[in-house]
C-alpha cells in the first residue's frame, strides 16, 4: 500500500540550522496554534524576524497550515522550534493560518474568536497529525497553545484590565473531530 499523500514542502526559516538539535525520540507532544494573521504570507514574515538576539533565532512553528489546507514545513523535526513557552524541547507546533484576534490582539474590545477554521484545513492538519504520529514513536498527546500558556496581561486599550496573552487555536476550533483517528491523547494541563 502507497500513500497517496503529497510530500509537504519544505521551506526552511533562515535561521532554522541555528536553532538547537534534538532526538526524535524526544517529542511527546504536538502543539496547536493559529497564526492569528491573515494569510500564510504574513505568517512567513513574522517567522523571519529574529526575537532571540544571542541565538538569532525567532518565533515559529515547524508546520504551517493554509486555509486551503496546503502544508508547509519551515523548521526540521531534529531542531526545537521556539513556539510555546516551557514545552518547545517535546513538542512540534502547527500553526494554522487564521485571523483570531487580528490585527488588536491585545485590545480589550477584539478577544473575541468566531471564525470557523475550513473543513480543508482541519481535514490536512488531521492527516498530518496521523503522519507524524505513525513517524514518532513517543509522540502522545496534542495541547493548544491557549492551555500551555495562560498568562494574562494587561489590555492594550486599558492597562486596569487583564486579558489572556494566548487564546489559539480559538473557540472555533473542532477538538473532537480533530482527535478522532489519530491516536493522540488531549493533554489536560
């Protein structure tokens, strides 16, 4: 039996050979994010910026999902993608390319989160999911970015009231359906 699956392509960051190496067999657990930005070629110029000046490194994720549910890779497995604070050394992060609260992500008035994510998107990100889990024997569970890192901070409108830092991937987003078949566990933090 073949599969039929595309090859994801692979459009390495410019800092990827910078970022430190691991083993495969260290990831236990996928990270699901949102971009929340409006398109894939937003998402790849933010992950150029270097945010960590004594590594040259910056913030990504290794998979990208486009809403039309094209996949590409920007940062090897055997490298720790800077994608959620405290969990990034065990884990892959997927990023899916949706608004949330774009462009005033901390402004007290835009937290709310109603875009639905595309069946296309949702029906690449669960066959990929079901690819990296038959790839890494380790790999068990998959947590959202929002219940990794709770921290609140102070609105950007109104420092007197304190939002979430990360909501993604978002109230939208199909958890049961996602799961289903894949042979990863929700992480419950």
């Amino acid at each position: 039996m073949t599969d039929s699956r595309p090859e994801i392509p692979f459009k390495s960051l410019s800092y990827s050979e910078r970022l430190q190496s691991r083993e495969l067999a260290a990831i236990s657990m996928i990270v699901i994010h949102a971009t929340e930005l409006p398109d894939m070629a937003m998402a790849r110029e933010f992950g150029e910026e270097i945010h960590h000046a004594e590594s040259r490194t910056g913030n990504s994720g290794h998979f990208y999902i486009d809403r039309d549910g094209t996949i590409e890779q920007w940062v090897p497995l055997e490298r720790v993608a800077h994608h959620v604070r405290g969990h990034n050394a065990n884990s892959i992060g997927i990023e899916l390319v949706h608004r949330g609260r774009w462009p005033d992500w901390f402004d007290s008035d835009h937290q709310d989160w109603s875009d639905p994510y595309p069946e296309q998107q949702i029906a690449a990100l669960s066959d990929l999911l079901k690819t990296l889990k038959s790839k890494l024997p380790n790999l068990r569970h998959l947590a959202g970015h929002d219940e990794l890192d709770t921290d609140m901070i102070p609105a950007s409108d109104n420092p007197e009231i304190l939002i979430r830092r990360k909501l993604d991937p978002g109230p939208t987003f199909p958890w049961p359906k996602v799961l289903s078949g894949t042979g990863l566990e929700r992480l419950c933090m």
